[in-house]
C-alpha cells in the first residue's frame, strides 16, 4: 500500500511540475500567435477523448486525495491516468510550440 501511495504522489506531483514548467516558454513568445492559435476540426465528436481524459484524471486526483491515498487500486487508477495525462499533454505541447515558432 505503501509504494502505491508514494508512486501516485510521486506521479501527480512530477505532472503538476511538468505542466508549470511548459507554460514559461509559452510566455516568451509572440503573444499574437497564440491569440491566433485555433482548434478547427470537422467533426466535433474528436474532442471526446480529451474530456473524458481530463474528467478521468480529476476525479481520481480528487479521489484519492480525499480518501488520503488509502486505496490502493485508485493509486495504481491514478498513476496510469497521469501518465496518459503526461503523453497527451506532451504531444500537444510540441505541436502548440511547434505553431508559435
């Protein structure tokens, strides 16, 4: 139960960093190129995922902090949510600087 709880703080932690260390160089470029940054897409189902991902992830982040990390199997829930949270928001981070340079 131990390694559980450490793993998911250890994890939630590393993304909560992660995710204020991408938002520093986003400051440094041209702010006019993220005013005209846009999602444009055919159909508009392709957003499902996203919600439901990001749903996912705070519901067991609020979960298991509510519940002090006791539950193992939300632990182990939490700590695959935040790695998957960790791939996506790195794809869409290197396609968003990607833009704006």
């Amino acid at each position: 139960m131990k390694s559980s709880r450490f793993a998911a703080k250890l994890v939630t932690r590393l993304f909560f960093l992660l995710l204020v260390l991408a938002i520093v160089p986003l400051f440094q470029v041209d702010g006019n190129k993220l005013h005209n940054l846009y999602f444009a897409t055919k159909h508009w189902w392709i957003f499902i995922f996203p919600i439901i991902l990001v749903g996912g992830f705070v519901a067991l982040f609020v979960g298991c902090t509510v519940q002090k990390y006791t539950k193992p199997d939300w632990n182990w829930l939490l700590v695959v949510a935040t790695i998957v949270m960790m791939a996506y928001c790195a794809t869409i981070y290197i396609q968003v600087l990607k833009l704006v340079r």
